[in-house]
C-alpha cells in the first residue's frame, strides 16, 4: 500500500468521529446561542451537521468521493467557526 494511501486512510477513519462530534456538539447547545452569535438556527445546524455525519459514515468512496469530502468540509465548518462563538456566548469549556 502506498503512502498517500495510508495518508488517505487515516483522514477516513478520522472524519468520522469529526462528524459525529459536530452532530453531538450541535445537539446539545442552546437554540438561543445560535442566534445571538449570528449564525444559522439550531435546527439548520442540527440538521447540517447531521447530514454531513451520515456522509462521513455511509460514503464507502471515503476521501475520494466529492460527497464525503462535502460532509468533512460542512463538519469542518461548524467546528471551526460556528462552535467558538457558542463557546464565547455560552461560556462553555468544550
């Protein structure tokens, strides 16, 4: 096998858990943070996050698939800018 097919491999396995962190982290905020940190509502997010996670899953083509590279990006998005808000609004630790 060669490198950038483990490189690749190793991305695979850990979108995954990126995802679901996303889903989770989403579910358990308040709907009240979302807006006040001027992004989309709960639900959006809820719903954004969720969906990338069942790519991330369900997509066997892994980092090949423009799909699966989709769902990383939109998990991605969430976690780098949307959770730091909430953190900043809400006062949370993670």
């Amino acid at each position: 096998m060669a490198l950038y097919q483990w490189i690749l491999a190793v991305i695979w396995l850990a979108g995954i858990p990126v995802g679901v962190f996303a889903f989770v982290h989403a579910t358990l905020q308040r709907a009240d943070a979302f807006t006040a940190a001027d992004k989309l509502n709960k639900m959006a997010w809820v719903g954004i996050t969720g969906a990338a996670a069942l790519l991330l899953i369900l997509d066997m083509r892994g980092p090949y698939g423009i799909i699966w590279i989709a769902g990383l990006v939109a998990s991605l998005v969430y976690i780098v800018d949307v959770r730091p808000k909430l953190k900043e609004i809400q006062g949370r630790s993670w």
